[in-house]
C-alpha cells in the first residue's frame, strides 16, 4: 500500500493520494510487481512438446533440480511488459527537454526501412557478396556524412559518441606515434565546460588531461588555449556548438593554433544538430569529430545502445582510421577487415567486432534522404529557433548565465533566480515531473550553478512550446511567491516519489532476494 502524503492543493481539491486506494493503483495507473513477485515456476505462456530423450553429453554435470525461474501466463506476460512499458516515458510520450541530449523525434519510416529484411536480416558473418546493397547503404550514408562535414574520410563502425571520442583519439594518438613524438606528446586540453566522456576518453588511453579555463561567458578563449600549448600537447577536445549552447566564437583560432603547435583539434560533435547544413566543421578546422547519429540524425537513444557514433577525419588523419573500411573494388565493395588489405593506410586497430551499428545506419540514411539537403537545415533552424523561443519566454522570470551569446540548439538557464526561495535546481525539475514533463537535464554543465539545460529540437510544434513555456512559468511564479510545498515533495503525482537518486547510483540493489516469510498473525 502506498503512504504518500498528499500535497494540499487550492480550492479544497483533494490529492490523489488523500485517499489511499487499496490496490495501490492510481486511477489507470497500474502499480506493477516484479515478475519474480508475480510470476510461478509451474506457469508458463508456451506450450512445447517434450523433448525427445536424448543420451547426456554433459558427463554429469547436467543440472540435478528445479531450475526455479518464474512464468506467466500469456495474458499475464503480455499485461506485465505492457504495463512496464507504459511506466516509460519518451520521445513518443511527450516532450523530452534533456540539453546536450538531443531527444528528437524517431520518424516511423525509419523503423519500416530498418525492418526490411534486405537490411533487418543480413548477418555480419553473411559472404560480403551477398551484402552488396548493406554494403552500399554504409557507404552511400559515409559520403552524407563527408558532405555535411566537410571532410573526406569517416570511420563508421564506433557505437556510440563516446565511443566515437576513443576511436578518434586513438586515431590522433596514432598519428602522432607514426611521427615519432608518442613520447613527448601527451598532454590533452579539455575546456571545463565539456562532457565528462571528453576527460574520460583521453585520460583511458594515456593521456594527461589539462583543464582549459572557461571564461565569464561561457565561451573558450583562444588565449587561454595558447596559453598552455606546448610541444607536450597532442590536442584539444573542443564542442563546437559547446554545453552551454553557445557556438565558439573562436573556434577557428583556436584550431589553427592547435595545428601551428603540431596538435590535433578533437571536435566533439554531439551538438552537430544545431549546424546541419549551416556550417561545416571541417571548414572549422576540426581534425576528427564524433557524429551521434542517435542525436542528430534521429536514430533512437537506447539506454547505452545500440547508439552510433561514426567519426568524420581529416586528410591528416584518416590513414589511421580504425579497420574495418569499406574500398570500393571495380563495381564491387569490399569491407577491408585485415590490416595486410588496407595498403597505404596503417589503421590503429578496431574498436568493435563488426561494421558499426547496422539498423542505427539504415535509419540515419532514412531520415537524411526524407529529409533532403533543404529538410536536413531547416531542421537544424527550427532547432534553434525552437530553443530561443523558448529562452525568450522564460528569460523575465529565470536567468541566463550567458545573456550576451544567442542559443544555439539548447537554451540554458542558472538557479540564480531561484536564490532565497527555498527551491532547488532538483526541487523545479521534480515538480516538472507533477506537470506531466521529464526534467531538461540539470547541474550540466558544471560551470554554471545549478544548470538547467533545456534542448526542445525542432521535433515540436508551436502549440506544444507554448504549453510547456506557460507550465514552466505557472512553476517559477509558484516559486517565487514561496509555494515551497509544490516543490519540497515534488513529484506528486507520479508512481514513485522522489527518491534517494544517489544511494540508487552508488549502492544499487541487483539482485532481488524473496521476503522473509511473513510473521504469523498476532
Ligand atoms: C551525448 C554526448 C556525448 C556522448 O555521447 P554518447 O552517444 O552518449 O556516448 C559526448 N559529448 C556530448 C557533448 C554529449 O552531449
């Protein structure tokens, strides 16, 4: 039974938990068990023939007893996924603001391509001659990706933007071993503003990580870059547009000086959505950058994958580029999977079992050809127009840490305003959850205090913008006029309350143990 203490609303409304129901369920909101909690080891959804007896090869090591796991009827599977399934809130429940994130619609034709059997079906072991059109998919999307950019090599096959960032270091640590210097140079320059796979990445393949300043508005100086070049630096990682949503205004100096000190610019693309088909990063400089085509070009997010992070290089760079590659061999593609195929190239290496993320390509080559060249940037203007609409509509009542640079694709905002109204960055994102919105994405980057970071993408209309603004506002006026009780608790109305997020993080529970049986009634 769930004790919640009902928030007490204007009006004498009662709370849905003033009255405790007794199933725990909210209205239609269903509370769900876990399936060891329900389910019954003499149950099962399937029904198979028994198996034929056949003679052991186990050498009597077969198991002895009862395997134990729990079943569900077929209605009782489907009831409990189903009802999970609805606990999740997405993409395609609401709008989902998490700045840095890039939570934009997954268009259905996507899906549908990616489920052809030509794409969906195809097996990595599969002779490559009987893949020919899977082939061509990874190298038709490789040439986007190239054209977009502005560069002239990409390696697909990293699964992630992080994993992109180790690929593409790898690649710089490479070059940088094939010239004799992988002794003296490594040292990595990451600004303060940056993700934390940034620092993550060059510190697990060696290097040292040395933080550049941010300035008072939020950009990277290229003074304070030069500042710590030396002949002991091998690169910069630099995000371009950057986490506090603001496109670097030096970004060019700060790659050229990167290249007249013998260094390597590291672009971290994951922000790539705000400049599609405005601006090309290698116009910019950049000598590798990651593309998250699971942010920019529409591919689900999923929990840590199946993402994929294919990383654009420069001429400088791609001889260095991770196996496998595809060549194209008369009519024929070749996947080069062997570092004695590769020629001239002298790649680093491989960073995954197979070719990249298939169906992840199939969709991103999707959404670009339904698109267009015209679709793709106005896209990228609706993004950011989206996120300034936004930022004008809160900007008299929240404030802005950097007020003096337009938002790209995210809007950002500090918890300065907040100050003396008993209300926290966490409390404002939790009464959100009440208002029927996950939270933007909150205290990144580190150096603005109490961060709200909020990235709408162009995946909304107007009306929805309005309504989020206006429930936005309806909340920052509750805290400014002391309504702490809206916040303290929030969120109300959800099926679990908040919770202790850190001690989940740090000691999280992986193993479910049964319930000491019950005691025997009094
Ligand atoms: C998302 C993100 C990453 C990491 O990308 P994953 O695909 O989640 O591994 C790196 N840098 C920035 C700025 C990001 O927003």
């Amino acid at each position: 039974m769930l004790n919640n203490q009902g928030r007490p609303t204007a009006a004498g409304e009662a709370t849905a938990s003033a009255h405790p129901t007794f199933t725990g369920n909210k209205a239609l909101q269903v509370e769900e068990a876990l399936l060891f909690e329900i389910g019954r080891a003499e149950v099962t959804g399937v029904d198979l023939d028994e198996p034929e007896a056949v003679k052991s090869r186990l050498g009597g090591l077969e198991r002895k007893g009862a395997i134990g796991l729990v079943g569900l009827s077929e209605p009782e599977t489907m009831r409990h996924f189903v009802r999970l399934s609805q606990k999740n809130y997405g993409i395609d429940t609401g709008l989902f603001p998490l700045g840095s994130c890039t939570m934009k619609h997954n268009p259905r034709l996507n899906e549908k391509m990616a489920r052809l059997p030509g794409f969906g079906d195809i097996h990595p072991l599969q002779p490559q001659s009987t893949v020919q059109g899977g082939l061509e998919l990874i190298s038709e999307l490789a040439r986007y990706l190239m054209v977009l950019t502005g560069t002239s090599a990409v390696t697909m096959s990293p699964k992630a933007g992080a994993h992109g960032e180790l690929a593409g270091m790898m690649a710089i640590k490479a070059a940088i071993e094939a010239k004799g210097e992988g002794a003296k140079r490594n040292v990595v320059l990451v600004p303060e503003s940056a993700h934390g796979t940034n620092p993550a990445t060059a510190a697990l393949i060696g290097f040292v990580v040395k933080s550049v300043p941010a300035r008072d508005d939020g950009t990277v100086h290229v003074e304070d870059v030069k500042a710590l070049l030396g002949p002991d630096v091998a690169a910069i990682m630099l995000t371009n547009p950057n986490t506090c949503g603001i496109f670097e205004p030096q970004v060019v100096e700060i790659a050229k000086a990167m290249h007249d000190a013998g260094a390597y610019f590291y672009c971290d693309g994951a922000n790539f959505n705000a400049i599609v088909g405005k601006a090309k990063p290698g116009d910019l400089g950049i000598d590798a950058m990651h593309i998250n085509l699971h942010k920019t070009f529409s591919t689900p997010h999923g929990g840590g994958g199946p993402g994929a992070g294919p990383v654009v290089l420069s001429e400088r760079l791609a001889p260095f580029a991770p196996l496998p590659f595809i060549r194209k061999e008369g009519e024929k593609l070749v996947m080069v999977e062997d570092a004695s195929d590769a020629g001239s190239a002298q790649p680093f290496g491989r960073v995954t079992a197979f070719h990249g993320q298939m169906g992840m390509f199939t969709r991103a080559l999707a959404y670009m050809l339904s698109h267009g060249a015209d679709g793709m940037k106005q896209a990228s203007e609706d993004a950011v127009l989206s996120a300034n609409y936004i930022r004008a509509g809160l900007s008299d009542l929240m404030s802005i840490p950097f007020p003096d640079h337009p938002s790209m694709h995210e809007a950002l905002f500090d918890d300065e305003w907040l100050k003396d109204t008993g209300v926290t960055t966490l409390d404002f994102a939790k009464a959100m959850i009440d208002e029927g919105y996950h939270p933007m994405t909150m205290y990144f980057p580190l150096v603005v205090h109490g961060a709200m970071l909020i990235e709408p993408t162009e995946s909304e209309s107007r009306a929805s913008l309005d309504l989020f603004i206006m429930a936005l506002r309806d909340l920052a006026m509750a805290a400014k006029k002391g309504d702490t009780a809206r916040f303290s608790g929030a969120p109300y109305h959800a099926p679990r309350r908040r919770l202790d997020e850190t001690r989940a993080a740090r000691t999280p529970i992986l193993k479910w143990t049964p319930p000491a049986p019950a005691q025997a009634a009094e």
